[in-house]
C-alpha cells in the first residue's frame, strides 16, 4: 500500500496513435480517441488495497474474499454506531502494458467487479439496518503506480482496486484488528491484503513476543494497587523484545496518524478520545450476532488494559515517551468506562466520577484481596436493554464522560500512574 496515497488527481489529456484491445498492447488499426479523465480528487488513504488482478483480468482474485466480507461487516456495523459509513470509493488501476483509453476502462470494470462482489457480501448478510449507501466505482487507468513497473511483481501490485470507507471510528478499530491481531484468519492479520507473508509473519510474531510481558506487567500493577502501591517504572532492555516494541509502537502511531491526522503530520487526541471513549462504551458493537460474539467492535476481554500497559511499556523504555503519555490519558480515562459497561453482572449507573475506592475483601492473614479477577472482565457480559446492540447496562452517560474529560484534561503521568492503579483496584473490589 503506498503510504502516499493522499493526492489530488487533475484531468490530464493526451493522444494515442491507436487504440488497443488489451492490456498486453494488441492493437486495432484505428486511431485511438483523445484520453481524457475526469477530474478525481483523492484526500485520503485507502482502507484496503486489493492488488495482483490478473493480466488483463477485471475478475477480483480470491485470496481478497475475506476482506471484501470483513467490509460488508463494517459498513453494516456503521449503521448502528451512529457514525454509518455511507459512501465506498472503488478506485481502479492498471498497469501501463497497454494504450491508455483501454487501461481506463478495464480498471473501470475491476472497481465494478469488486462492487459486485460487495454488494454480494452485503446481501449474504441478510436484513441489515436501514440507511443509504452509496458504492461508487472509479478508475485512474494507468496514470497512478504505487510501485515501479520495471518487475512483473511491480505491475501485479499495481493492477489494483483501492477501497475508500472514511476514517470514522469503526473503521479505526477494524484496521486496528487488521494490522495487530494475530490469528483471526477473518478480522485479524491473516485478512490483511497491505503485508507481505513475511511481514504478516513479523507483525504476529511481535504481537505474541509482548502480550505475555504486557499480561506480566498488568498482573503485578493489579497486585500491586490491592497493596495501594504503584509499582516503578520498568523499561525494556536492548534485545529482541525491545525491538518488537520497537516496530508495534512505530506501526501503531502510524495508524493513529492515518486516522486521526491533525493537518499538521502529527496525531489529533481529541478524535482518538472520542473514538476509544466509545469503544470503551460499547457503541460500535455490530448487530451482527456472530460478530457479537466474537467480540468484534468491542473490547474482546481484559485485554482492554493491555492498551495502558503497552503505553507504560513504551514511555518507560523511552520509546515515544511524549506520544505515548498522550495516548495513554485517553487509555486509562477509558478503563473508567469500560469495567462499568463489561464487568459481570453490570450495573447502572456507573459510580460518579472521583467516588471514593470500594474497600477490598481481606483474607484470613488481613491482606487484601480481589474480589473478581480482570479475565471475568469481557464481551459476552455487555447486557443490552433494547433493540439496539448498542445500548446497555452501565454505560457512561454524555455528562459522565464530560466528567471524566475533565477530570484527566490536565494529568501528568505520576498521576496518571496512580490513576491505572486505582482503576485496577476499582475493578477487582467493587461489589
């Protein structure tokens, strides 16, 4: 995927002497009429790019199958978040083998045959909810590479359909699926047509090298805040780990640029708040019942705090520090959120914003103790009070998360620290 994607395309015009049948230049001894496209302005990047169309092919190649499903799922779920994605951009290519007026049409008919297939997607779904959407096919012919055409490999990926959806929140968190969760061949890493095997291969391999240290270090912060203690800052030695690190913190902050661009090349938090804030809340779950189920559009689990954990990581091996602690108000302001909305048995309301801290249970010995463990923290307890999937028991309300925005606008990161440490013992000893 070319990460400069962002480009504005203005109608250029040209001659050629003839007009050929096929992308491999076989021509038809007749003059070829005067190209000339029409003006295509491109502002973002494309959520997928679905490449190596055969030779002269419009038909879309199998191996896109899941993602062009994982799409249908999207724009679907979008349609009860209240951020529904109503416009998909298709955007053709070719590669130049060929005259000009022919490569225009046929990257025409492969954004039309990714449309079909889309739409196909859309209906095996069944009754989805009501909204209007657009699907808009496009073609920029030969006239856009992403890749030097000089290799057959080249040319391969550029014969392309770029897949325009907007960067509205669900779509955030599906790409965040799509480049870090390792294993899930429908939502996760297997599903992304962007990485090469090997890079699929790296990326998984990171993300399975730091969840066990993430989980290590969330478990003794939890220990550690029934004690009232905020355990000290630990930071990754040079090796092997530190440079998975290294490249999930690099991938991350470039998703977070793509998503939530300030104009200014750097991260807008605001948006980024706003987006996990309702994650947290469990507004962007699908109401699609098995999507449900897998946790699809929602905090799957614990694994919620792993967010804060892995910014504390970073910050503390001086990887990013000042983005991460950025990012991480925003991840422990969320877990305030999220143990209300996904604990057993929730409940509503939620605690007012700064309630004194439930008192644990104490053992025999008078040290305290959790009263539920984080892993009794997950999807399957979201319990929803309509028809809407996504309306629950122990939401925040607007004026909560007004609170809450308050109450962190301003923190530094010792407190955000004794924040985390809080929240954990919130979520262990509450009733």
């Amino acid at each position: 995927m070319n990460d400069e994607a962002m480009f504005e395309m203005l109608a250029p015009a040209g001659e050629a002497e003839f007009e050929f049948e096929f992308e491999s230049g076989k021509a038809k001894k007749k003059p070829a009429p005067t190209v000339v496209l029409p003006t295509l302005t491109i502002r973002d990047r494309p959520f997928v790019v679905l490449d190596r169309f055969a030779f002269d092919g419009p038909a879309v190649p199998t191996m896109h199958d899941a993602i062009i499903d994982r799409i249908a799922r999207l724009i679907v779920a979008s349609r009860v978040s209240g951020d529904p994605i109503e416009t998909v951009r298709l955007v053709g290519h070719t590669d130049p083998t060929g005259k000009a007026p022919y490569n225009l049409g046929l990257a025409e008919r492969r954004a039309k045959a990714v449309e079909t297939k889309l739409r196909a997607a859309l209906a095996a779904l069944g009754p989805v909810p009501a909204g209007t959407l657009a699907i808009v096919p496009q073609t920029l012919g030969e006239t856009r590479p992403v890749v030097s055409n000089a290799t057959a490999d080249g040319r391969a990926m550029n014969r392309r359909v770029e897949v325009f959806l907007g960067t509205g929140c669900n779509a955030f968190f599906a790409q965040y699926d799509l480049r870090f969760l390792p294993g899930d061949p429908k939502f996760g890493i297997p599903a992304y047509p962007n990485l090469n095997a090997t890079q699929k291969a790296q990326r998984s391999a990171d993300v399975g090298a730091l969840v066990p240290e993430l989980l290590a270090r969330r478990n003794l912060r939890a220990s550690e805040a029934l004690a009232g203690r905020v355990p000290p800052p630990k930071a990754l030695p040079p090796g092997a780990l530190r440079n998975s690190a290294l490249r999930l913190s690099a991938g991350q902050l470039a998703l977070f640029r793509e998503y939530f661009e300030d104009g200014r090349g750097g991260i807008e938090f605001g948006a980024f708040q706003t987006c996990f804030e309702r994650f947290a809340n469990g507004q962007l779950r699908s109401p699609i019942a098995a999507d449900r189920s897998a946790g699809v559009g929602e905090p799957n689990g614990d694994f919620f705090f792993l967010f804060a954990e892995f910014a504390f990581l970073c910050i503390d091996s001086r990887i990013e520090p000042a983005l991460w602690t950025r990012a991480l108000r925003t991840f422990v302001k969320a877990q305030e959120i999220f143990m209300h909305v996904y604990r057993p048995k929730p409940v509503s309301p939620p605690p007012a914003v700064g309630a004194a801290l439930p008192a644990c249970p104490r053992d025999r010995q008078g040290k305290p103790r959790a009263r539920r463990r984080l892993d009794s923290f997950r999807n399957g307890n979201f319990k929803a009070t309509g028809a809407s999937p996504t309306v629950g028991v122990g939401q925040s309300s607007p004026v909560r998360r007004r609170a809450l925005a308050a109450k962190y606008a301003a923190k530094d990161l010792a407190a955000l620290r004794r924040e985390a440490q809080s929240n954990l013992q919130r979520a262990q000893c509450m009733p």
